[in-house]
C-alpha cells in the first residue's frame, strides 16, 4: 500500500461521510504519519506551528474514526489501514486494486482471482517472463491482521523462488513466530510468477493421498484436461503449493520431524518434489524441520531451508501499535521476549491489563522472564520433545552460559551419540541458538524456553 493509495483513501472516506475533500495539511498529516513521521517535523516541512498541525488531525482522526475504530489515533493510524485494506498489485494493467479486507484473507484472494480469471482464461499458456494471472486458493490460510518488516527474509525468499528456482522451501521456527505471516507477504509479493497458487493446512492430519485429491481438484479449477500426478501439474505449469502446520504429521515425544505412522509417503513426495525436473515450488511451514531435507540440501538439489527467528527492530511496531508507554524501555523489553512477535503481543496485553501499559513498572523488580499466558504455549512445545531432548534441555536450562558440545556432559546419562542427536533435534525445533564464538561454536537454550523449563523445576522460582 503506497502513500498516494492512503492519501486517496482517506480523501474518499472523508468526502463520502462529509462531502468534503482533505485540506493540503490533513494530507501532509496523512502522508507524514503514514510515513511515520511526527508533528514536529510534519508542522517544519508544511511551515505552520505544531499546535496547528495538532488541531488539524484531531479533526482528521474523528472523521476517520467510523471507519477505523474509536481509538484511532496517529500511532495506529497505519497499522489500522493496513488492517483493513489490502492493496493487490495487478502488475500486468500496473493497476492497484484496494482490497477490504474485513474477515477472511483467502476470500478476498479468492476474489481477486475469479476477476483475473476472467480477462486471463488460460494462464498455463503464458509465456515464461511474462507476468502471470494466477488461479488463487487461500482460503485455508489464516488472517494477517498486520505486518511489519521480515525485509531480508522476503528477499532470500524469493531469491531462492524467482532467481535459483527452488523446488522445495522449509520454513520452520517456534509457534507464532511468523511462519504463516510471511508466507502469507511472499505470496503478495510473488504471485505474478505463478499460474496456480494454494495454501493448505495440515492441522487435521490429512494423508498424503487426501492432500493429492484435494491439489488435483484445485489444479482442475483450469480449462486445461486433468493430468495423472501433482508432479505432471508441477511440470505443465508453475505452481505455489504452501504446505501449512506440517508439523501435525510429526511425532510427538520423538526427535524431530519423524512422521507419523501412514504419513511417511510425505516423505517420499517431498523428497520427489525435490528430485524430478518441475517449474513449481512447495513451501513447508512447520514448527520442526523434516528429517530428509537437510539430507537433500547436502547433495546440492533445489531445496532450500530458512530458520525463522524473531522480528528485529520492528517489534517495536508491535508494541506501538498495542499502545505500550514508556517507549525508552521497549528495546529491553523486545530483547527479553527475543523478538519474537506472538511472544510481545501477549506480554503487551498483560501489561495493558496489570500495568496501565507501562513496559517500565513491568520491568522493574523482573530480573526473570515472565511467562504468563506463553506457558501454555511453551507446553506444546515441550511436549512434542523425546526423553533424551528433555533430559538435555533441563541440563541446557541450568547452565548460566553458552556450552561446548564436542563432548557429552558427565551428569547427563546419555552416549555422545544420543547427546549429539538430542541437540541436532533441538536446534531443528529452533529451540537451540548457535554462538559463534571465535573459531568455536557453543550452543544455548532459547532464553524464555530456558526459563520455562527452570520454572517447572522450581515453580515458585517465577514471580509477576
Ligand atoms: N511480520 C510480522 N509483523 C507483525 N506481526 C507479526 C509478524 N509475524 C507474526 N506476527 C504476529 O504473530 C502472530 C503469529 O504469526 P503466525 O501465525 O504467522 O505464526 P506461525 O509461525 O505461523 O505460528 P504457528 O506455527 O503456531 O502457526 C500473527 O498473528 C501476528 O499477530
Ligand atoms: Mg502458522
């Protein structure tokens, strides 16, 4: 969404409601907010007084409050918008198409499919470099009520889609980190180099021969006669299959990424997704890595995994946007939390709710991390661990810093061998950080997690 489609939108919504169109100052407080400015510096640039830029959008947010909520105010006044709207970009008319975008993200997509299906009936035929009109299904996908950042990711990402042609994509990292967030953003960003694009979800365990039917039916949505496998759909045209919370097929209380009994043939369609020649890419959203396709990164195919971790500066964004105060202490806030954006939501809103949004009266007397509402969270996580990960965590909790794994620890009743397996899998939840230290790696739990664990050996060692 460009300043210009948010300076175009506020001028209709506010001529719709009064017929009037925004004065130049509401649109520089528009466009300088947007572009998170602040009074100051929008009052310098129109040249006028800030108390007068102040007037100006207070009247400003009242007329837009209908249609954004009663607390808008200029801190939310962005993610709001992009809450409500989103901009499709139909690259082939360089048109922008404003979406509302109320309820269902994958309706709306959806939408904006069956209007380009009609001026585009038969995608498969178009050629290579030209940018597509694909047929889109996102209704398993879930809503993206905002999006902040993710910069360097998005374009390994697509570097490793448009550029490098990559088969097979795992993204995998702790719940909430953001996994289906950014699928949901690269899709926007790449959807004109495909001509089928589907998210499905694994949540209820789906076996491999269901998920076939169900992609054939959708690849059966076009004009051209049905072909016998997915990989013959992969190879007649390019497809964008995102394969969502795969790691409901995993066992739980095993290493990592081990499939359950009657889902190990998704081992064996990943690893052919990888293996024959195709123009498609299947995206792997998972809280585990699968245990093959590390195999298959090592013999050079078009695989490809990225370990997705916390946001970076931008979780300020969502501390701004939950209407935190004290704003100095945000960073020691954010670094507590490791970035990690569902963490900071929920911890927002238990400092809206028992500290009147105060991140510094939360930090004071808190040397420990609190855990709150995040240990159901942490639970699930936990469970899904095998003995000898548990075994290995609970010794990782109790170190004070980053260890050296070369040797198995003398109080831990494992071989090295077991202890070795125990970390790989850990770090292949995204539970483990790597260090570098020097020449060497050592290795430490993920702060919270590590706290979590501490806490269910000593409860009462964690107080709000
Ligand atoms: N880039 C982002 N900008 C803003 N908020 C984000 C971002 N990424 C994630 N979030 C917030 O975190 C929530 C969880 O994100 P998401 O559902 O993508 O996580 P996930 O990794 O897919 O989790 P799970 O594995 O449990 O499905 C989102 O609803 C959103 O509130
Ligand atoms: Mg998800």
């Amino acid at each position: 969404m460009n300043v210009e489609d948010v300076v175009q939108w506020a001028n209709n919504s506010i001529f719709d409601k009064t017929g009037e169109h925004l004065t130049p100052l509401q649109e520089a407080i528009v466009t300088g907010v947007w572009q998170r400015q602040k009074y100051p510096q929008i009052a310098k640039d129109y040249n006028c007084s800030e108390s007068h830029v102040k007037k100006e959008a207070a009247k400003l947010w009242e007329k837009l409050r209908e249609e954004l909520g009663e607390d808008l105010n200029k801190y939310n006044f962005r993610s709001k918008l992009e809450k409500k709207h989103r901009v499709s970009q139909n690259s082939k008319s360089g048109h922008c198409l404003l979406q509302v975008d109320n309820i269902n993200i994958g309706g709306q997509f959806i939408q904006t499919i069956e209007d380009t299906k009609i001026r585009s009936p038969n995608p498969p035929e178009s050629p290579q470099n030209q940018a597509r009109s694909p047929i889109i299904d996102l209704t398993d996908a879930p809503e993206l009520p905002y999006f902040y950042d993710r910069t360097s990711e998005l374009s390994t990402l697509k570097q490793w889609i448009v550029q490098a042609n990559t088969r097979l994509i795992t993204v995998y990292g702790l719940s909430g980190i953001g996994k289906s967030a950014i699928a949901l953003k690269l899709i926007e960003q790449t959807q004109t180099e495909f001509d089928y694009i589907i998210w499905l979800s694994l949540t209820n365990t789906p076996t491999l021969s269901t998920l076939q039917t169900e992609l054939k039916q959708f690849f059966g949505r076009s004009p051209q006669p049905a072909l016998p496998t997915i990989i013959d759909y992969f190879r007649s045209s390019r497809c964008l299959v995102i394969l969502d919370d795969v790691e409901n097929i995993f066992k739980s209380s095993q290493l990592a990424g081990q499939y359950l009994a009657g889902y190990e043939d998704y081992g064996k369609f990943f690893k052919q997704i990888a293996t024959s020649s195709h123009q498609s890419c299947l995206i792997i959203l998972s809280w585990e890595q699968p245990r093959e396709i590390t195999a298959l990164e090592a013999l050079n195919l078009p695989a490809r995994t990225l370990h997705l971790k916390g946001l970076g500066k931008e979780s300020a964004e969502i501390l701004r946007e939950k209407g935190l105060a004290d704003e100095e202490k945000w960073s020691d806030l954010i670094a507590l939390y490791q970035c990690h954006p569902s963490w900071l939501n929920i911890i927002a809103s238990t400092i809206l709710e028992f500290f009147d949004g105060s991140a510094s009266r939360f930090l004071t007397d808190n040397n420990d991390i609190y855990l709150g509402d995040l240990e159901t969270i942490l639970e699930s996580h936990l469970e899904r661990l095998s003995e000898s990960e548990k075994n290995v965590s609970h010794w990782l909790a109790s170190q004070d810093e980053a260890v050296d794994i070369s040797q198995a620890p003398a109080d831990i009743e494992l071989s090295k061998s077991e202890f070795w397996q125990a970390i790989q899998s850990l770090a292949r939840r995204g539970l483990l950080e790597k260090v570098q230290v020097g020449a060497g790696a050592l290795f430490l739990l993920n702060p919270v997690f590590q706290q979590y664990i501490q806490s269910k050996s000593n409860p009462s060692s964690i107080k709000l």
